[in-house]
C-alpha cells in the first residue's frame, strides 16, 4: 500500500471526505485527490504530519514505515485522557475516595484484592449470599468490642445485632 492508499484508507476511516480533509489542511480537494491518486508523489514531510494529525494517525502509518493500526492507538490514547481527566476530576471533588485510591499504591498485590473482595462485599451488602463471608487476613482482622460492665440489656442487644450483621 502505497502513502496515497493509507491516506485515502485514513480519511474513509476518520469519515472526512476530501473536501473536509482539505477544509482542515487548508488546502484543495483537487491537492488531496492527487495525493490519494499518485499524481502528486513527493509530499513534504510538514504535509504529512498535517495529514496524519487531521486522520488521527502517525507520519510512519503514512509513510508505510509501520504497519500499526495506529488509528486505534490514537483513539485509545483520547479516551485514556478523558478517563484520567473524569478520573481526576473525581477524586478532586470526593476527597475520601481519593484517600483510598492514594492508599492502594501504596500496597501489596494481594492486599489491593483483598480490598477489592472487601469493598464487592460491602458495595452489594443487601444481596450477598451468606456462604460468600469474606475471610480477612489476620493483619487486618477487626478486634472485637468488649462489652463495658454499666452497658444495659439494650445496648448488648443493640451491639450483638451489630456484631451479627453480615454487612458489618
């Protein structure tokens, strides 16, 4: 596939039509059916990085250098930019979940599963099965209340309800 192809194959998959790629490149439709067509051969390279900025692909890509789908590449790297920006703008607006994203660098492998077994059980508390009773390492087990001597029936019956509570 010669650079004439790949632009053509480009354009079709950005859906420009001549027209719109020579609007962008501020240029003709006549300039960019020769291109396309072979009639014009010896492009200059600021043409082409023009051409591959407007098509979403690299000068490589057009030059046939590589064989990339650099296309997907490229529309990969914009969504990861909107994720991390949501991302970010997240995290800057809910200070407590940016505590915990912070925390998870900052941990073993095996603890952010353990986490993220912990926080599956507590985000679907209501409908989690019984058997699935998440098993905490011993690092991380919760030392139990102990009951004070002046603590009312009320309040014992209050606190066992709490210590039975599967979502606690």
């Amino acid at each position: 596939m010669n650079i004439g192809n790949r632009i053509s194959s480009a354009r079709k998959a950005a859906g420009l039509s001549q027209v719109e790629l020579a609007n962008a490149l501020n240029t003709t439709k006549q300039t960019i059916y020769k291109y396309e067509n072979g009639i014009i051969t010896n492009i200059p390279s600021d043409k082409i990085e023009q051409i591959a900025n407007a098509l979403s692909v690299t000068p490589s890509y057009l030059m046939g250098w590589s064989d990339i789908d650099t296309m997907d590449l490229r529309q990969f790297d914009k969504q990861l930019d909107q994720y991390v920006h949501g991302l970010g703008e997240f995290l800057y607006y809910n200070p407590s979940h940016k505590f915990l994203f912070d925390s998870s660098m900052n941990i073993s492998t095996d603890d952010v599963e353990l986490a993220k077994s912990v926080l599956d059980k507590i985000s679907g508390c209501t409908s989690a099965p019984a058997d699935n009773v998440i098993e905490l390492q011993s690092h991380l087990d919760a030392n139990a209340a102990h009951a004070l001597p002046n603590a009312s029936d009320e309040d014992k019956i209050h606190d066992d309800d709490i210590m039975n509570d599967d979502c606690f």
